[in-house]
C-alpha cells in the first residue's frame, strides 16, 4: 500500500482494508508506505479501536524502516527547473 492517509478512508472502507490486512496478517508480507506517524493513524481509519487492533498485527514481527530525507521528487524537480533556466551570470 502506498501512500497509506494521503486520502482517508470512508467508514466502510477502513473496515474492509481492516479485514484484507487482518486475513493477510501471518500469511504473507506487506509494504505499507505512509507520511504520517502511527500516532496519526487514527485520523485516517475513524475509529481507534480498529486503528489500535490494526496496528497491533502489522506491527507484530514487522521491520520498521524510517525514512526522514528530503523528497527525491523535489528534488528532480529543483534540479529540472535550474537546468532550464540557468541564473544569469553577474557582472563583476
């Protein structure tokens, strides 16, 4: 899942990611992709219960990787805007 809170979820659709990632849960891995903490989560998902019970099996045996560098987009799209238009050079 990527980007997982950049939309949330409408009642009935947290419910049933609850329930696919519930099934999955010891069965196979998943990658989840998100910006927000897991303090955050239950702005997401509404319901705290849900959004605790939910966490306690994706976190259960998980590798937790926490990223904090800049965006690699912006910065493509920095390097983009500068190589078209270069500063002018200045007068000494």
């Amino acid at each position: 899942l990527d980007e997982l809170g950049y939309v949330p979820f409408s009642k009935e659709g947290a419910e049933l990611l609850f329930q696919i990632l519930a099934e999955r849960h010891e069965r196979g891995s998943v990658i989840i992709t998100t910006n927000l903490g897991f303090a955050d989560w239950t702005q997401i998902f509404g319901d705290p219960n849900m959004t605790a019970a939910l966490l306690d099996r994706l976190t259960h045996r998980a590798h937790i990787i926490e990223c904090t560098w800049d965006s690699y987009r912006l910065k493509q799209s920095l390097k983009a805007r500068d190589n078209n238009h270069p500063q002018p050079e200045k007068k000494k």
